[in-house]
C-alpha cells in the first residue's frame, strides 16, 4: 500500500546535507594540523638518499647559527668601517635579493660594490648562513659566473674536478653541496648536516621540523 502523500517527503528531509561549511571538518582537519604531524617532510629526505629531489628544499640550520651571524655582522660592519648609511644599503639589498626583487648577480655586485677585496673574506659565511636553498644556489652561481669571467681575464687555466659533496671549482670556497637538499654548507658543517638528514629519517616529526626554516 502505497504511503500517504507527503510521507516520502518527509523521510528524504530527515537527513538533509550539512549547512555549508559544517562538512569541511569532518572530511578533512583543519588547515595546519595536516602538514605538521605528516610525514610527507621526511619522505624527501629517506627517499633522496639514494635519489635526490631538488624540490626537497628546506633549509636546516647549521650548528651555532645564531652566533655565526651576529659575528658575520659584525665582520661587514668592521669591513664598512662603521658607515650606517653603507649599512643600511647591505642590508635592504639583502633583503631586496631573499624578496626575489634584484637578481642574485645584482646582489653580487651590489655587495662587491659596497666591500670591495673584503667581500672575498666574509662571502663564504654569507652564503652558507642565508636561510633559504634556492637563494644559496643563486648567489653561488652569481660567484662562479664571475670567478669564471675573471680567470677567463687573466688567462689562467680551468680545473674540472667535481665530487658531490663540493662546489664547482672555480667558486674557490670553503663549502659544499649536499646531495640530498642542496644545501650549501662549510665543510666543518658536513657532518652534523648529514647528522640532522638521519634524524628526520628515523624520527619524522617535530624534532626535524623544528630545525627547519622554510
């Protein structure tokens, strides 16, 4: 016997659809609480041991950060003999270059420009203390395009020797490249970087997360 009119409309209304907005929770967590507790940060790292991703990254911060770059500021402040103004212009090209709004060779000269011979003796510190991968690779290349332009003018012969763990040749610098995230690092920073790539391979979560900087 069929039900009485009205009677089916009543049944398809007892479970309506969620107000908008009231289902977002429930088929997924909240903004945030996906991304931390995941494993998808590490999963670049286990895996680009063997095969590295050059989307992996994330920097990791090298022993006695903070203390490097207050003595590294204090090092171009001395070379700058204490000019504010000449100061002031390293540091908001500095910030212009991390921006993206100059370019890494512009940055380059501009810092050159500023120092002059000095820039030779802080750029190593400089480079491998600038929190961002991407950046550091940048700025390499600005440096090994224009260490090549210079032995190229003075006629001195190029060396070819390569190992994962080192820079090109011709950057003439104190630091290497990790394989893995790609990283420019000190060679006194090797070991404790590879040490941190092991930690956030066998413990995947906030302890390597807190020693990131994106």
């Amino acid at each position: 016997m069929p039900p009485p009119p009205g009677f089916n409309t009543v049944v398809l209304l007892k479970n309506p659809p969620p107000p908008p907005g009231l289902s977002v929770p429930v088929s997924k967590p909240p903004p945030g609480f996906a991304v931390i507790p995941s494993t998808k940060i590490s999963e670049p790292v286990t895996t680009s041991l063997k095969e590295p991703k050059s989307c992996y990254r994330a920097y990791l911060i090298p022993e006695n950060f903070q203390q490097r770059n207050i003595q590294l500021i204090q090092s171009i402040k001395e070379f700058l003999q204490s000019d504010e103004s000449k100061f002031n212009k390293f540091k908001t090209h500095s910030g212009q270059f991390r921006q993206g709004l100059i370019s890494a060779a512009q940055y380059y000269k501009s810092c050159r420009d500023l120092l002059g011979d000095n820039f030779k003796k802080i750029f190593n510190e400089l480079l491998v203390l600038l929190p961002d991968t991407v950046k550091q690779q940048e700025l390499l290349s600005a440096h090994n395009d224009f260490r090549i332009k210079e032995k190229q003018s003075s006629n001195k012969p190029k060396k070819n020797k390569k190992n994962v763990w080192q820079t090109d040749s011709s950057s003439d610098l104190d630091c290497s490249i990790c394989p893995t995230c790609q990283q420019v690092l000190t060679l006194q920073d090797v070991v404790t970087h590879k040490a941190l790539h092991l930690e956030d391979e066998e413990f995947p979560s906030l302890q390597a997360i807190s020693r990131i900087i994106t």
